[in-house]
C-alpha cells in the first residue's frame, strides 16, 4: 500500500515538473502539424489555430489556481514614502 501511494505521488510531482518546465505540449487533433488534411483541402487546426500547441491539463489547472487566488486576496497597500509630494 505504502509503494502504491509512493508511486502515485511520484507520479504527480513528476507531472508538476515536466508542467513547469514544458507547459505546452503538441496538439492531439494534428498531431503538432498545424494543418488538417480534409477532402483534398488543406485548412488550420481549429482546435490550435495553426500553432502546433496546446497547453497541458495540469499547466491549465495550475494558472487557474493562480488567477483565483489572485482574486481572492486583497492588493497590497501603496507605501506611503514611495509618493513624489511627500
């Protein structure tokens, strides 16, 4: 049981690593082309509009949990000797 969990949160904290360091990843629809192939015409992925990447899962996860943190906390208050008419 003690290997299992082991395992899981090596797993986990790997994932975390490999979205920090490469947040973006190919695209699964074009396979990281750009293009689709459709009836002998050639248009852009719609699902990465011809950028050839997608962000990953745990990447989107993570800015989420950043911007509603970031909106739930109270902004910093200004300091008062940094003003010019003081």
């Amino acid at each position: 049981m003690a290997l299992a969990s082991l395992l899981i949160l090596l797993t986990t904290a790997g994932y975390a690593v490999l979205c920090a360091m490469r947040p973006f990843a190919p695209c699964r629809k074009c396979s990281g082309i750009g293009v689709r192939t459709r009836r002998r015409t050639i248009t852009l992925c719609q699902r990465c509009h011809g950028t050839r990447a997608r962000l990953r899962i745990g990447r989107r996860l993570l800015n989420d949990g950043r911007t509603i943190h970031a909106h739930g906390t109270r902004p910093h208050a200004p300091d008062r000797k940094a003003t010019p008419w003081q």
